[in-house]
C-alpha cells in the first residue's frame, strides 16, 4: 500500500445541505480500501478541521518513527516501555493537547471530542502492547482532581502529569468489587488529621508506573452504599502500599497490578472534594472513559483487518490468493461492515461532546459504544486470526 506524506491539509470545503461545512481532505496513511477511517481515503467528513488533520500527521510520525521500532523490546523489557517517552510526547505536542494550558496544557483554541479520538485512534496503531498506555490512564485518574481537588493538590501534581514528567493511576476495582463500584470496601478511617487506609485494589491499570494514585476508599458504613465513599489522593511513597504486577494476556508493557494498603497513613488535606461525594466524582468521568477506550479499541480491530487483508493479497493457496476465495472474502467484508459501523458509532459520540451535551445524558450512548467496540475488536482478532493462521 502507498503511504502519502504527511502534511495532509483540507483540500476543499463545501456546503452541505444542512449548512455544515462538509471538508475534503488529502488522502493519507493506507490506501487498501477500509484499511483507515474513510477520512483519511477520500471520503468527505463535517467533523475535522485543519487542527484535527495536524494532530493526526504528528501522532503517526511519532509512532512510526519513535514507538514502532522499539515495540518488542519495550514488550519484552520487565520495566516495560521508558517512562521518559511521556515527556517526548509532551514536546511533540501529543501529550498536553487534552488539558487546559493553565495546568500546562497545549488544548488548541478550537479543542473537542474528535481531537481526543484521534489521538487514542492513532496511539492504538501499535496494537495491544500497552506503549504509552499511561497517558490515557493519566487522563481518567487527573480529572477527578481537577473537578474537585484543591488548588495546592492542583498546583502540586497536575502540571507535572500533564507534561510527562510524573504519572497518576486510578484506583478504583477491587477483588470483590469490579463493575459493582457501590460496593467497594477499603476503608479509611479518620483519626485526628490523617485516613489510616486498608484494603487492596485489583486490575489497577498502570500501578507500577504511577507516582500518584486517585483511590476510592469507604469512608462511610457498608450501609452507605455510594453515599459512603470518597476519593483520596496517595503518592506511592507512603509506608504501607505494596503493589505487584498481575500477569495478563496483553498490556505486556505497560503492566496491570494488584495493591495492598496497610495502615497507609494519609493527610486529611489529600482528600478529594468533599467526603461521601467519591461515587459522583468517579462516574462523572465514566463516560470520557468510555469513549477514549472504544476509540482505541476501535482501532486495535481496524488493525486486525488491516495485517488480515494484506497478508490475504500476499498468501496464495490453491493456487490463487487468499483473498480470492469466497470464505474469506466474507470474513473480511464482514470485519469491515463492523468496524464501519463501529467508527460511525463513535462519531456520533463525539460529536454530542463536541456539541455540549451534558455529561449526565450520554450514559446510554457511551454504554452502548463501549460493548460495541469490544463485541467489534473481539470478532475481528478472531476472524483475522482464522484468515492469518500461523502467523497469528
């Protein structure tokens, strides 16, 4: 496949029938037919603008030179991927474009929704090895604080993640507890000025890279349900947090970890907003969580198409290549009908944000995008898989 340059830029704009402007813009990356989103092949969209088309070029000259080349590595290294690759990411003006500038951001003047998908679209490129992974952590553990932490927790933790140089965690899931977060037992209990935490957390996605941990913890009774938990900002150096690694069929890089907190002393001052509010604070970024990993996921099984397709038109059998027998064929145009349909989904998501639409009502639609997206990347990983055969 011919890969065009990238300094793709907006080639025509026209009018639609209902006044949006509908642009035309250079074709880019893969040209094999559903390989990449139909933007990017030609097709006319009213959702990106020359930003949009700005961040995508950088994001894919920074994984096809800087990340790609050092995939197995990274995968293979007990470290996982280096932490410093979050301030390089930073300074190639990929990092920061979510937050604001006054947390030292680099959020463009016309920022929304599509900017984000782009971003987790094009990072998903390298597949499920967890590479840079954190930085989609960061932006679900660092919202809660600056939703509601105070101005010095602000001031001392939220420029330094946003610039690569430290990284925070979401502590949420526990062995007993997953999707049930109402449930939730590690408790802190208040003793003059500090918590005493106990309890463990499970699946903690990026536990051993992380500097800080946004925790949920039950500060109220059992009986309490949701009303009885809050958000405790801990820094990994804390006597008392144990955390190790949990071995697990991909994020080889990046790492899932179990923790453990034992009479973990914690500073009243770190608690986040104000005490019982815990289960507001973290379904208020449900939502934007759900969307950035339908995004990546999204991606991840356009990849599965992508490797199915090209190694179809190389491999032959019968004397004739794979891609000319009808059974895979089918497989293919049914990956493609899906991911299709899928990036479709996700559009319309994005644009309700981009549009304004309260948080609060989007619970169905994200919901609803995020099984999509994994019924999606769990079909076609299987369907490639069948197409590839060995090399899978």
């Amino acid at each position: 496949s011919k890969e065009h340059p990238t300094q793709g830029r907006v080639a025509h704009i026209r009018c639609t029938i209902s006044g949006e402007k509908s642009m035309e813009h250079e074709r880019f990356g893969c040209q094999i037919p559903l390989c990449e989103p139909y933007w990017y092949q030609g097709g006319k969209s009213p959702y990106y603008r020359q930003s949009h088309v700005d961040l995508r070029n950088r994001i894919r000259k920074f994984v096809e030179e800087r990340l790609k080349p050092n995939l197995e590595e990274w995968i293979e290294c007990p470290e996982g991927y280096p932490k410093k690759l979050h301030e390089e990411a930073f300074k190639a003006g990929i990092q920061g474009v979510i937050y604001d500038r006054k947390w030292g951001g680099t959020r463009p003047d016309d920022f929304d929704a599509f900017h984000e998908l782009i971003i987790h679209d094009e990072m998903a490129r390298t597949g499920g090895s967890g590479v840079l992974g954190q930085m989609a952590i960061n932006s679900m553990a660092l919202p809660p604080i600056l939703l509601a932490g105070t101005e010095e927790m602000k001031r001392g933790i939220a420029r330094d993640v946003v610039q690569g140089r430290k990284n925070i965690s979401l502590a949420i899931s526990e062995p007993g507890y997953g999707s049930d977060v109402a449930g939730l037992e590690t408790s802190a209990k208040l003793q003059g000025d500090h918590y005493i935490v106990n309890g463990s957390k499970k699946w903690i996605s990026g536990a051993l890279m992380a500097d800080y941990f946004t925790v949920a913890v039950r500060t109220g009774s059992k009986a309490d349900g949701m009303n009885g938990l809050s958000l405790l900002l801990l820094d990994k150096n804390m006597p008392g947090i144990s955390i190790r690694k949990m071995r697990t069929q991909g994020d080889h890089s990046h790492h899932i970890a179990f923790m453990t907190f034992e009479d973990v002393r914690v500073p009243r001052k770190n608690l986040i907003g104000e005490e019982g509010k815990g289960f507001y604070y973290i379904v208020y970024n449900f939502n934007h969580e759900r969307f950035i990993i339908a995004a990546a996921t999204s991606r991840m099984a356009r990849t599965c198409y992508e490797e199915a397709v090209k190694w179809a038109m190389d491999r032959k059998t019968f004397g004739k290549h794979l891609y000319k027998h009808q059974a895979i064929r089918m497989k293919l145009a049914e990956m493609a009908c899906r991911i299709e349909s899928l990036h479709d989904m996700l559009e319309r998501v994005a644009y309700q944000f981009s549009q304004g639409v309260a948080d609060s009502k989007m619970g169905e639609a994200c919901a609803l995008l995020k099984v999509q997206a994994s019924r999606t990347f769990e079909f076609c990983s299987r369907e490639a898989s069948q197409v590839m055969t060995g090399p899978s």
